[in-house]
C-alpha cells in the first residue's frame, strides 16, 4: 500500500525540506512511494513522523544518520517492519540497547557505526535473519563483544563486514579476532582499517596472515591505516600472496617512508617499497592479487604543502 499524503503530512516533509504539491484537479490526490529514505542531522521531532508515515510504504531501505536517536526513538522504525531489508543508525550515540532488531525480520544489512557497543552485543542475536552486510566502525568493540559476534548465525551469511576503528592491539582483542575471522564462512569483503593491528608482535601477525590466507572466499581486505612498518610489510604481509581467493590488498604506505626532510628521498622511498611488494608478489606465479596503497595525511601532511 502506498503512503497517500494529507495535509498534516506536507506539513512534515516540509520540515525536512521535501516539497509535495497535491492537485486538487479532477479530484486528484498525490501517492507517494519511497524505496529508500536517507535522513542526515535532522532533529528526532522532524524524524519520527516521517517514519510513521512510511509504515506500509515499501520501504527497504531507511538511513537514519546523526540524527540523536535514542532507545525510544529508534523503536519508530519499527513502523517500516514489513519491508525493511537495509538500516543504518550510524553516529545515533544514544543508543544504548539493539533489543528492537529482533522485531525487523527481513533485515539483511545494517550499519551501527559511530554506537557505542561495548556490552551490547546479544542484541544481534535477536535477528531473525542472518546479516549480509554488518558496518561496526568505532564501536569500541573488545573481546567478549567479538566473542559474542563469533557465535551469532551472521558469520554464517556476512559477505561484507567492517570492524575497522576498533581497536585490536591488545592480546586478548586481538586472540578475540583472530576467532572470529575462523568463523567467517562467506565473507568476500573485510575491512579493518585503523585497528591497532601494527601493535602486535610478529608470531601473533603471522597467526592472522595465515587465517586471511585459509578464508574460502575473501576477495577484498582493506587494512589501511595500521601504520605497519616496512620491514612487516615485505616479511609478513607478503604471505598475503598465498591465498587463492584474495584480488585486492588495501595498505597505507609506512610513516617510516617519512622520517627524510628531503621529498625527493621520500618519494624514493615510498616507490622502492611499493616496487619490492609487487615484486615478491609476482614472484608468487599462482596469485592474482592487485594492492592498493594510500597515503595517510597525518605521516604526509610536510609532503604534500612543500
């Protein structure tokens, strides 16, 4: 059934800006139907109703983003059970409970990023469905979280999971991820990106290189923004090359490819690398993968006003 707007209900969308004319022509009225629904820094007041007035719409795909939601508010959503497939609440730090997940049962993708959700994770398991697509950056995840996690039917169906911004360098975290990649039977795509994972010692860097390596059907890993160092770079990830899976390799180049006052030294240095890493690769003949290097702006930032 499509949403048919009143007058009270252009009175909302005008709030946020959306503009429905109805012509009152013939008798004519104006039907409205929204497949998918991106709501930015918008006031819980003007959010809510709009929710409301979705109940019914079709809608699969609802992005409430920095929007102040709390626990109550959030149990709006609701209102779209239905049809609801695709949810993102990044950056509501309000939240403090995901017990109103278990009420979505077409949920296959969902974005918590920005949600503190250290403690909180049971509530995953209260989905009926298992997770596709799960978005965690910086919810301050330890090891019993990921424990959690490990245990839940998602690993069973994530093909896209992002962790990074958690904060993995400690050993019982890290032992904790480490398990949970064990876990993970379909997941094509694994983003860790500015995780702590430089602060590990080798053999623990090794453990995780040869998980990657064994995952059945890893296709991208984005691991940017963990400052490894060079040496780390050219005598663990490296083995990277052994998977038979793996297409793509996202990597920041080092800060210790920034320690010159000299930029043309620097830029020396930075292809040396870059040049050595796809060499050790194509000495693996079977390996198909591609890197992918950026630059973190806070090791370059000298580099780039010179």
């Amino acid at each position: 059934m499509d949403a048919k707007l009143d007058g009270e209900a252009f009175e909302v969308f005008d709030s946020l800006n959306v503009i429905c004319k109805l012509s009152c022509q013939h008798g004519a009225g104006l039907v409205i139907r929204f497949r998918r629904v991106r709501i930015v820094s918008t006031p819980i007041y003007c959010v809510v109703p709009v929710i409301k007035l979705l109940a019914g719409n079709g809608t699969e795909c609802l992005e409430l983003e920095m929007c102040g939601l709390d626990d109550e508010a959030v149990m709006s959503v609701l209102h779209t059970s239905k049809s609801l497939c695709n949810l993102s609440l990044a950056y509501n730090s309000h939240i403090r409970s995901l017990e109103f997940l278990a009420k979505l049962p077409h949920l296959c993708q969902l974005d918590l990023s920005g949600i503190n959700l250290r403690g909180k994770c049971e509530g995953l398991r209260g989905l009926v469905r298992g997770l596709e697509y799960l978005r965690m950056v910086g919810c301050s995840l330890k090891s019993a979280d990921l424990d959690v996690l490990s245990t839940t039917k998602h690993m069973l169906s994530l093909c896209h999971l992002d962790l990074s911004e958690n904060f993995f360098g400690l050993y019982r975290d890290f032992s904790s991820f480490c398990k949970l990649c064990q876990t993970l039977q379909k997941v094509s795509v694994l983003e860790v990106e500015n995780c702590n994972l430089n602060r590990v010692t080798p053999e623990m860097l090794t453990e995780l290189i040869n998980i990657f390596v064994r995952m059945p059907n890893l296709t991208l890993l984005r691991m940017t923004r963990n400052d490894f160092p060079s040496w780390v770079i050219l005598s663990h990830l490296i083995h990277l090359r052994n998977s038979s899976t793996l297409r793509c390799l996202c990597l920041t180049t080092p800060s210790d490819k920034y320690l010159s006052d000299d930029y043309t030294v620097i830029d020396r240095g930075i292809q040396e690398l870059q040049s050595n890493f796809i060499n050790c690769l194509n000495a693996a003949k079977s390996t198909h993968l591609s890197v992918d290097w950026s630059e973190e702006t806070s090791y370059s930032h000298w580099y780039y006003s010179f």
